[in-house]
C-alpha cells in the first residue's frame, strides 16, 4: 500500500482564474443608501449645516484657543475658514 500525500503537485495549469463581479451588489447597495435617505435628503442643506457647526464650534475662543487653531491650520489638520482666523 501506497503512503498518501495529501499535498499537490505544484502545476501552473491546474490554476483557475477567479473573478468576482460586484457591481450588481454595488449598485444594490447605492440603492439601499438613496432610499435609506429618503426623498427629502437635500445634500446642499446638509453641507450648509455642517459649515453652520463648524462656525458654532470655532466661534468665542480665547486666546489661547485661538493660537492652537491656528497652529492647526498651519499644521495643514484643520482647513482654514474664511479669513483664516475662527469666527468672532
């Protein structure tokens, strides 16, 4: 009786191409996400919210608050904002 060698031979052609095709799962997802938003998601309300927080969360700082934001912005961590300085 033979010993069985569980491990193949190496032989490039008995390699099998395997692709896989997401896009009918990709655009399912997409679908899912428009609809989870619903017909009132208004996108450019939403970008004028967020700049709205920003100049909320910036607004009324001290001095010494006022210098780490700007080291931040020169630090390239924090975009600037308007004039570069955080709102009054």
């Amino acid at each position: 009786m033979a010993p069985h060698d569980p491990t193949p031979s190496p032989d490039a052609s008995a390699l099998t191409d395997f692709t896989v095709d997401l896009t009918s799962q990709e655009v399912l997802r997409r679908a899912q996400v428009m609809a989870a938003l619903g017909p009132d998601w208004n996108p450019v309300e939403v970008l004028l919210g967020e700049e709205a927080a920003y100049d909320l969360l910036y607004s009324g700082l001290d001095a010494q608050q006022q210098r780490l934001y700007d080291d931040l912005v020169a630090a390239g961590v924090l975009p600037a904002r308007g004039d570069g300085r955080a709102a009054a």
